[in-house]
C-alpha cells in the first residue's frame, strides 16, 4: 500500500486489517450506508481494482477437530435506532439446531459479550441473552468462542481461525453474515422479515457476497426453513 494512503477504521478493528501497516483508528460512527451495498447484485466499487483478502487460505491450519465444524454466528441487539431486537437465533431454534447436528459436527458457536475487548460495539446495544446457559446445561459438547480465547487473546482473529475450520456457517444478517462470506462453502443467513432493514437482497440467495470467497450464499426469513433445509442438506 502506499505510504500515503492511510485506512480510517473503528476502534478495536485493527486487527481486521492485518495486512496493511497504515491505518488510523478513528471513533465515528455513521448509520448511514451506501444502499448499493444492501442490493442483491454487487455494488460498482467490487468491480475494478478490487480484491478481497483470502481469509480461509491466512487463517486455516490452526484448530483442528474430531468432526467436521459447523460455524453458528449469533447476535442479540436492539437494532435500527433501537427499533428493536429482530435479526437472532432464538433458544428455541438453538436448541433444536444443537439437538440436530451436534452428533455429525463440532459446532462452534459465536456470539460477543457485552463490553467484548478487541470487538467493536456500534451503537446498537448487546442485550442479556441466556444462550450461553443453554449450552452449559443442555449441550456442553457444544463449543463456544470462548473456549478458545485462553489460546488466541484477539476476538477478531479468532473469529477468522474458527471459521477457517468450517465448510457450514450459519449466521444472522448483518455483519456477522458478511464476515463468515469470506470463508467458503455453504452461508446460511436469518434475515428477520420484520424491522428496518428487512428484505435486503443481499442476505438473499446468491447474493454479491458470493463474491468474498465463492461461498453458496442461501437466505431465509424464517426458523423451520432453515431446519428443513440443513436437514435435508447437511445431515
């Protein structure tokens, strides 16, 4: 990179950008986006000069498991100015999901705690959730992030290694679904068919993000669709 270009980033987000020196932290924080790059189609500024970073290929080799990984990404926020809590996998789902796949997988499961280090928290508030404690009382074969965390300090970076392990990830919409794009395979992604932002097209099917790492990108808006699909699909 040339020395005169700089990458404003987010506080807690350098570790992101690990294969550029010249970076700046800044703490700002728009809620505003280009549109474009909700759309199901990619946006223009992927179509020149652009590439993106090989994350899978950077980051594999560093965990390895008895049984195949299975990558679940989880949120539990007010979004959308506080409009709400839509876009999560619900206990109920979680549940039955473990109940599912626990058996022919090792299920990695990710979600950031309230006040995470090395995570970025914008505006929309993390709010009590009790799925922890239902992976401690109901599915202890179950891992979390946290268990890893002794072994890589960086929440980011461990994100990255977790998924490099896995070929199945299944993530809620938003950030947590573009950054599990870039590792291959197969991208389930919940949209919630209620709030703001519900309906973009790219948490729909073959969507641009495709494009991050020649994921198979699948979208659905609602808990037994997913059920039914991975059942058939990846049992």
């Amino acid at each position: 990179m040339n020395k005169d270009i700089f990458l404003y980033l987010k506080p807690n987000l350098e570790s992101l950008y690990y294969f550029t020196k010249n970076k700046k932290t800044k703490n700002i924080f728009s809620t505003s986006n280009d549109i474009n790059t909700y759309s199901n189609t990619r946006p223009n500024f992927t179509k020149r000069n652009w590439s993106p970073p090989l994350l899978k290929e950077d980051f594999k080799g560093y965990f390895e498991f008895d049984k195949p990984s299975l990558i679940i990404q989880n949120k539990y926020t007010m979004e959308f100015s506080n409009e709400g809590i839509f876009n999560f996998f619900s206990l109920e789902f979680l549940d039955s999901f473990f109940k599912n796949f626990k058996k022919n997988y090792q299920i990695i499961y990710i979600r950031p705690k309230p006040g995470q280090s090395n995570y970025y928290e914008d505006k929309n508030e993390i709010k009590p959730f009790k799925d922890y404690e239902l992976i401690k009382e109901s599915h202890p074969d179950v891992k979390t992030i946290y268990d890893f965390l002794n072994d890589e300090k960086d929440f980011n970076i461990l994100q990255f290694k977790l998924h490099a392990t896995s070929d199945k990830h299944l993530s809620v919409s938003g950030g947590n679904a573009c950054l599990a794009a870039y590792f291959g395979g197969e991208l389930i992604i919940f949209d919630s068919p209620n709030g703001e932002g519900s309906g973009r097209g790219i948490w729909k099917d073959d969507s641009w993000l495709k494009h991050l790492s020649g994921s198979k990108i699948k979208g659905f808006n609602n808990y037994n669709d997913i059920i039914n699909y991975t059942n058939k699909k990846w049992k």
